[in-house]
C-alpha cells in the first residue's frame, strides 16, 4: 500500500480525531481488549469508507501517551501482525498499511485502511477477553464512526440510524465505478449522442443543472465576508514575522454555502465539533484544519459573536502554512496562503501548480460534501452546495506542475491576470468517488488564464481519485 509519509507526519504533529480519525494511548496486539479495539477501529474506519488508527496520544487533551510505550513499536505494530489481526477478525478482507512517525524521539503507529468498502464490513468470529466471561467481539457486529450527540467522534456497534449512512457509502463506491467507465470510455461525441439519448428518455439529471443564480450570488457574498473577517482577526493579532511576510502572497479562498439552509442553530461548542470530526482530512494539513489542539493558544478557535473562526499560523520552514476560517450555521469560509509561495522549491511568486490546484479544489468539495452531510443527518431534504473559490496574485506566474514534475509536461504558459473567482454547484447526494466533473468545472476558467491552457478530463479524475483514495 502506498502510504504518503508527509501526511503521516502532519497527522503525528498535528493529532485530530474526526470521523475518519481515531486516536488511542498505547495499546498492544497480544493483550484482547487491546486486539478489540484495533479490529473495532479498523472496521469502523473502513465502514466510514477509510481513515486512519493513531495509536500513542491521548483522545482527550492529543498530546502524547507518557506510559506503555513499548521499546520498539516498529516491532509490535509490524504490518504483518497488524494485517493478520484483522483478517483473522473482519468478514470481509481488506488491505491495511502500518506507517510511522517521530515525535520528540518516540515513534508512533498510524494504522491507515483505505476506502473502496463496498459490501459493510462486519466482524468473522467473536473475542472473549481473558478470563473467557465477557466477548469482546461478537460475530456479525458491524461497526461504524459516528458522532455522539455533543458532536464527538467515536466507534461503536452501527445502530438503526446508521444503515442509511453506511449504506450510502458503499452505493457511492459501487456507482462511482460506473460513472468512472462512462467518463474514461466514452469520447466527446459519443457522450453528447449518449446524453441527447438519456434525455430523450427524461433522464435530464444526467447532466449538470447550469447553477443557480441566488446560490451563486450568496456564494459570492460570503467570499467578501469572509474575506473582511480575515482582515479584522489579522488586525487584532501580532504574527511571527515569517508569517507576516506571506500575509499577501499567492492565496485561496472557499466560500461554501448551502440551498436550502440548514436548520438553523446556534454555533454553539457542538456545532464546533460536528462540523470539525466530518472533516475526512484527506491529506496532512487539510482544507478547515482542526487547530483546537494546536500549541499556540492564537491558534485555536474563537467564538464570535455569530460564527466560530480561527487564524492558524505555522511559521514552519518549508511547511509554513497561514489559515484562516469561518463557521456559521450555513455558510463556511476558508482563505490559504499557497504552497506555491512557501515551499522554497520554486521562487515565490513565480509559479502554480495545475496538480496541486486540482487536488485543493477536490479537497474541499468533499470536505463540504463531508460537513453537510453530518450537519443534515436526521434531513434527508435534497440541497445544493454553491463553492465560490477565488485565486489572488497569479499576474506573471507560470502554469507548471513543479511539485510533481515527472507527471504531466506543460509548456511556459503564463497569467497575464491577477484574480479570478470560479463557482461550482454541487448536490449534496454527489458520490464522494464522482466528484472530478465538478473539479473540472471549478478550475477550467483559472487555467484558462494560463494562455488558454486545458488540463485534460482524464489529468482531473486521476488525481481526483489519488486525493480520494488516499493514495498521493
């Protein structure tokens, strides 16, 4: 299994439970009780369609496990012991990869299961605990990430309100590889005369509704909101100079809101932390971080009089990172300065990376898809997402894939403009492995500025589903 190590590390440094995040102190693979909660963790991330099983950190406060670590945790938590507990336990099989990390001289597990579940995965045989009285595991359980009802992440046997969730994950896999063969297969003509068909026979939702003109509108709005929020908590902070230094290079602006609202409610502290656990943090520092552990008390998130934001600044070498976001019951906002900037591989202000721009963009539709869902759990009502995202500071940058230079060859296509702001609708039933159309449609214009560039179809749902599949 392909594990990417940096995300690894971001996950180690920056430690989160979500839905798709587990995190546990020290436990073994010989100890049952331990075993259970390694095979509970693995198929519930698995039935959440992937994640990852942290072992080492405390839950509550995420910071490291002083005690019972073993001497050699590389030796315990070996791919092979792991792989066979949980082939030993899971009904259906499925591949695991162990990746580790160090921090401050210990180095900690990451258990990563890979998404694709099609069939709910349920336990093969029952585990009774050590003296034989109690079973740990017991056969045809089917476990599952779910929220409790303040809004905290945990494992636990799937209940009744689970199915539709569960459900919904496995048919999004199963149709994602339909929609994958049609998009692969079927060249532009041929799909126009397959569309002009399928419409014949009433099937016009095959093809992408043009957007809605009040949920672009509101989009829009929200990204000048979020922007003057930006501006106040900036003005209210001291950055570390490294920080302030980036304040205005190249940035990245979301605005995500949602048609029908959302019931309405109050931001209060379980708002905070449903919307932060959806998040399935695809990659180590992900689209609306989680900063409520971070170190640096400026870090973490304040409450406003109507929204939750948080102005995260990691002064960091070559992973620097400045964030900001906004929470309110129905709209979301995030600005990021670009790695493109910052990462001292190519001189900032100089570049953009096409790969990079497709991966954030597919990041955050299904990082939206992931809140709404969690927000809108109990209402089935149909809705839309409107996505606004708007680039700054391209004028004079070259198109070029330098983060991924072997993949994709471009000429010296350059932007001759500065800003632009693109929109994308999606519904809020779009299937999580279905979203490159989307993804296409949301960066077209940008890299249209690029002397006309295109990125082909094909380059969008290939690293779309890397993203996805968390195989970058």
């Amino acid at each position: 299994m392909d594990i990417n190590q940096e995300q690894i590390d971001d996950l180690v440094h920056n430690p989160a439970e979500s839905l798709n995040i587990e995190i546990k102190r020290w436990i073994g693979l010989t100890d049952p009780e331990h075993q259970a909660k390694i095979v509970k963790g693995c198929l519930a991330l698995r039935n959440r369609n992937g994640g990852s099983f942290v072992v080492g950190f405390d839950d509550k406060t995420l910071q490291p496990d002083t005690s019972g670590a073993p001497a050699n945790p590389r030796d315990d938590f070996h791919v092979d012991n792991v792989q066979g507990l949980i082939s030993r336990y899971s009904h259906e099989l499925f591949e695991v990869g162990v990746a580790f990390s160090s921090r401050d001289g210990v180095e900690y597990p990451v258990i990563v299961v890979p998404p694709g579940v099609r069939v709910p995965v349920a336990a093969k045989r029952g585990l009774p605990d050590s003296s034989g009285s109690k079973q740990l595991l017991k056969k045809g359980d089917v476990y599952f990430r779910t929220l409790s009802s303040n809004g905290t992440p945990s494992t636990s046997v799937a209940q009744p309100e689970d199915w539709r969730e569960i459900l919904d994950i496995c048919f999004d896999n199963r149709e994602a590889d339909i929609g994958r063969f049609f998009r692969r297969h079927l060249s532009g003509a041929d799909r126009t005369a397959l569309i002009e068909a399928l419409q014949s026979f009433g099937v016009a939702g095959f093809v992408t509704q043009p957007p809605s003109a009040s949920l672009r509108e509101k989009a829009m709005a929200f990204l000048e909101t979020g922007e003057t929020s930006f501006r106040t908590a900036l003005a209210k902070r001291s950055l570390d100079p490294a920080s302030a230094a980036i304040v205005d290079a190249l940035s990245w602006q979301i605005a995500l809101v949602v048609q029908p609202e959302l019931n309405l409610r109050e931001p209060d502290a379980d708002f905070l932390r449903e919307v932060l656990a959806s998040n399935p943090r695809y990659t180590g520092w992900p689209v609306w971080l989680d900063s409520r552990g971070s170190g640096n008390i400026e870090n973490q998130p304040v409450r406003t009089e109507d929204a939750w934001q948080a102005l995260i600044a990691a002064p960091g070498g070559s992973s620097r990172h400045l964030d900001f976001w906004r929470f309110e019951p129905t709209r979301f906002y995030l600005r990021r300065v670009l790695q493109d900037d910052v990462s001292g591989q190519v001189p900032p202000g100089t570049a953009l990376d096409p790969i990079l721009v497709i991966l954030r963009v597919a990041e955050a539709i299904a990082v939206g898809l992931g809140i709404v869902r969690t927000l809108a759990a109990d209402d089935t009502s149909e809705r839309s997402l409107g996505f606004a995202f708007k680039w700054t500071k391209l004028a004079n940058r070259e198109l070029s894939p330098w983060a991924n230079p072997m993949v994709m060859m471009m000429g010296s296509s350059r932007s001759h403009v500065d800003e632009i702001t693109t929109f994308v609708e999606v519904p809020s039933d779009a299937p999580f492995n279905a979203l490159a159309p989307y993804v296409s449609e949301a960066t077209r214009r940008l890299f249209a500025i690029f002397d006309g560039e295109k990125v082909p179809d094909n380059v969008v749902e290939q690293w779309t589903q890397k993203l996805l599949n968390r195989q970058l």
